[in-house]
C-alpha cells in the first residue's frame, strides 16, 4: 500500500544521497508518516531521531515539512495570517529537538484586500546555530505574471506596509459611514 515505515523511509533516503547524489532533501510531510497511528508522540520521536542520526552521518541536508496546529483561543487561523509559533508544529517537541531550522510561513489568504493575499511572511523561529537572530522575518511577494514567489526589499516592504495601513483606515472609514446612516 502507500503506508511507509520509518526504516524503509531512512532507507529511501540514504539511497537519494549515496546512490543519487542528492545533496537537498525534502520530507513532505514529515506529520503524515505518524497520521491515525497510536502513540503518534513517541513514533515521530523515534522517526526524527532516526533521521537525525541518517543526517549526521552523511553530508545532505534534510528539510522537513510539518503541518501546523489549528489556532486556538480566538487567534487568527494561519490561514487568515496568524503568526506562527514553534509550539504550532504538528509532532510535539521532537520536531523542534531535532532540527536546525525551523521557519514558519504565514499570509492571510482570507484577506478582504486582494493585494495582502499576495504575500507570505517569513518568519526564523529556531536558528540553532546563530540563535540571536531567531523572529527575523522577509517577504516574498508572489508575481502573478511570473507565477513564482520572490523576495521583496527593505523598500518594497515599508512600501506595503504604508499601503495596508492606508488601506484599513479606509475600510474602518467605510464600515464607519455604512452604520451611520439609517
């Protein structure tokens, strides 16, 4: 069937690196090899861990990706541009134990404003090896002509940023004259 275990997934990988060549690996998603399994803490324990130790071994770097938790308390979903915390990662704490970086993205695909759709937020929120600049964010904007994703400038960001303020004061302005009138 399509269900793998975590010894033929290390298998799988040691095989892209030594037989392939692979230098960048992409787990996509890690979460899914734990879905409707008991115990789903301890097994993605044992799977991060055996993939850390297939890592050190070997020099390829290995990108997991993990779903996210749903919001909860009344916070804004990730998809409607929640922030991203380290503790929103599906798989407890071993992801976060096992790995080097750990990046968050975060855009509000709900937005009224067609425009603030179009970016994502970038956020750093482990860097094990220079840990000071973890909460570093960038940009990207998406082209829609180009179809890709791209990083914006320092410039291109305060830009936006002016925009979207300008942009909620008239939306408050407009809500505003709407329930004044009867």
């Amino acid at each position: 069937g399509d269900e793998i275990d975590e010894k033929r997934l290390c298998n799988i990988i040691k095989d892209m690196h030594l037989i392939h060549g692979c230098t960048q690996i992409v787990l996509d998603h890690v979460t899914y090899l734990v879905d409707g399994k008991d115990n789903q803490l301890v097994l993605m324990q044992k799977i991060m861990g055996d993939l850390n130790r297939i890592n050190k071994k070997f020099p390829f770097t290995l990108h997991y990706i993990s779903h996210l938790r749903k919001a909860t308390n009344g916070e804004a979903s990730h998809e409607e541009g929640g922030r991203v915390r380290i503790d929103d990662f599906v798989g407890g704490k071993a992801i976060v134990q096992y790995s080097h970086l750990i990046f968050g993205l975060e855009g509000n695909r709900q937005a009224e404003d067609e425009q603030e759709r179009l970016y994502t937020t970038i956020r750093l929120l482990k860097n094990r090896l220079f840990g000071y600049n973890a909460g570093k964010t960038t940009m990207l904007r998406y082209n829609i002509e180009r179809g890709q994703k791209y990083q914006m400038t320092v410039e291109e960001i305060e830009k936006e940023m002016t925009r979207r303020a300008i942009h909620k004061k008239l939306l408050k302005t407009k809500k505003k004259a709407a329930g004044d009138g009867f």
